[in-house]
C-alpha cells in the first residue's frame, strides 16, 4: 500500500442553502462554469455537490496553502471581471443564504488522482 503525503492546509467549507427548485440549475453553474474557472485560477476544489439528504442544500470544499493564501486567491477571484460579469448574478439568485468554515491549518491528504465524483456524476452513475 502506497503512503501518501501528509500537509498542512487550509481548508474551506461552504454550504449554500438554494432556493427551492433551483438546486439542478445551480449544479450545472458551478459545475459547467465556476468550479472549472476556479481551477483556471489555481484554486484547489476539493469537492462540491448537492446534498443527498436535503433538497435545497449545496457544499464546495477547496483547500489553499495557508490562510493567508486563501485571502489573497479570493480576493483575486472575487474581485476580478471574469467573475463579476460572468455567473456571479445567476448563482447568487438562487441562493437563499450560505455559510463558510473555514478551518485554518488542517492535516490534508489530498484527493485521488481521478477526483471524488461529484453528486450528479455519482447519480448518473447509479450511486
């Protein structure tokens, strides 16, 4: 059994709680648009999907290097065009509130090389 490396990072946790009947619309923005630009702009996605116990909850996991780094990744992404005139007003509308946790320092492995599926990948896949 291979050992992985073991790091330090700091991992986000955000929960979304959508508007009813909007959760299928809000996965294909951020799974079809956001997730793929928060990539393009290194940020580590470590997750996301809906949830499978309610209806209108949603969450996205993502990992930076340090707290610091997630500041200055956010502020870079959040506050850029790309973002702004792309799908930040059609993801915000169907939101009726979210939360974030971020957890600072925090023992990470790491995904595995193929990634977790995300739920609509797990549906389609009968899981």
């Amino acid at each position: 059994m291979s050992q992985r490396a073991v790091t330090m990072r700091c991992v986000e946790i955000r929960s979304y709680r959508l508007k009813p009947g909007t959760r299928d619309t809000f996965d294909r923005l951020m799974s079809d648009i956001s997730v793929p630009m928060l990539r393009h702009w290194q940020t580590d996605v470590v997750c996301h999907g809906a949830s499978a116990h309610d209806e209108v909850f949603y969450y996205l996991v993502r990992a930076y290097s340090s707290v610091e780094d997630r500041q200055r990744r956010q502020d870079e992404f959040y506050g850029g065009t790309e973002w702004r005139d792309g799908p930040r007003q059609a993801i915000l509308d169907l939101i009726e509130d979210r939360a974030c946790y971020p957890l600072g320092s925090t023992p990470y492995i790491g995904r595995h090389s193929h990634g977790r599926p995300h739920h609509r990948q797990a549906q389609e896949q009968g899981k």
